[in-house]
C-alpha cells in the first residue's frame, strides 16, 4: 500500500497528511496518530498494514510546526524525538488531529464511520480527540499522556480499546491500574500484555515485544472489525 501526501486545513495553515486507500477505493476512515518519532517508517508501515484492512487511512504530520527531525537510523533519535516532542502545544495539536478527522469525514473516498488509532503519544492525543469529538472508535496503545487526561475519561463515548505492557518503564503498572479504573465501561476493552515495555509494537530494537505486538494487533483487527466494520 502506498501512501499519498495531502494536506488537512486548519487555522493557521495547511498541516501536511499521509493518506492512505484501501484496495476497494473505499471504506470507513482511521486517523493515525504518530509517536513522537513523527509519521516514521514504522508508522507508515502501519497506515499500509490498516489500508489493507479496508480502511482509509490519513495521518497527519503533527511536527509540522515544529523545528528538527528524527533520524531514526541515528543513536540519538530518541533524544530528537523527545525534543520534537517538547515544542509542541498540546491543545494545538489536539486541534489538528480534531481537524483531520473533521477533514477525513470529508473525504470521498470514506464510507461509513472514523476512528482515531494512536500509539504512544499520539495514543494520548487519540483520547483527547476521543473526548472532544464525535469518533466511531478509538484504539489507544500505551497513551504516554493517559494518566494526565483521565479528568476527560467521562468524555469518550465511543468504543474504545486500550493496549498497555505489564514491563513498561514510562508507565507503572500502579498507574496503568488507576487508567483501567478511570475509563472502565461497557464500550471499553483493556488489554495488559505480560512481560511488555513502553513502544513495545515499535520494531525498533529498543522497544520491540514480538508476542505483544503480534497479540496486541490481532487484537486490534478484530476490534475493528466488530466496531468499525469495512
């Protein structure tokens, strides 16, 4: 699946998008949510993972005010991604990924409802869209920022699936209990992936938990394929 650059109108400018099409040309729409690595390979590969799915996929390049890059071949991309991350506003950017899902509803090409699929911090930037905005669905995999937003928990209507590792270093398993109790619900589904770090569907050596991350997307699919079907 290859991606397409577009653009996604907002206040003070044009934010640069990475849309993909699933194979029928059509379908329901997901708007990706990146880490703090920016819309990376690994995220690009997962805009083509859920277009093949049948969804139309766009995932906006929330960095675009931001000044540097993320060399993810380079020892410190972790470090320029942590610096990217800093410059942000975090009720700006939640304006722009509110304005891409308003822009996706939009598009031609969707058929049906939008979701909002995030990972790390975009997964804390999905459940602020979810609590400000109508989304069908929202995925949410180890919301960095989660533990400071559960004041709008009350917020999310939409059905809701949360993935979270039982090793992770950013957030304790303490802290992930007060998430579960915060967002419990009929509509929500929290899954706890034993042994597990923070990023841990990221392939990056660093980060990467193959049985959680194989787990954690099977559980993804099918998820979407009951809430949001294509």
């Amino acid at each position: 699946m290859t991606a397409a650059t577009t653009t996604v109108r907002v206040p003070d400018g044009d934010m640069p998008a990475r849309l993909w099409l699933p194979p029928s040309g059509t379908g329901p729409g997901l708007v990706l949510l990146q880490e703090i690595f920016g819309v990376s390979e690994y995220i690009r590969a997962r805009g083509a993972d859920l277009a093949a799915l049948g969804y139309v996929v766009l995932a906006p390049e929330l960095y675009w005010r931001a000044e540097g890059s993320v060399d993810e071949a380079s020892e410190e991309f972790l470090a320029q991604g942590m610096a990217l991350a800093a410059q942000l506003d975090w009720d700006r950017t939640v304006a722009d990924a509110v304005a891409s899902v308003a822009a996706l509803r939009s598009r031609p090409e969707v058929a049906g409802g939008v979701g909002v699929l995030g990972f790390c911090f975009g997964g804390g930037v999905a459940f602020n869209v979810a609590a400000v905005t109508d989304v069908d669905v929202l995925v949410s995999y180890y919301g960095s920022a989660l533990p400071q937003l559960l004041p709008l928990a009350g917020g999310v209507s939409a059905p809701s699936l949360h993935h979270f590792g039982t090793a992770d270093a950013y957030i304790p398993m303490e802290t992930v209990e007060e998430v579960r109790a915060a967002v419990a619900g009929p509509e929500v589904e929290f899954h706890l992936h034993d042994g597990a770090g923070h990023a841990f569907d990221n392939p990056h050596p660093l980060f990467h938990h193959e049985r959680a991350s194989a787990d954690a997307w099977a559980l993804t699919r099918e998820f979407l394929a009951r809430r949001l079907p294509v």
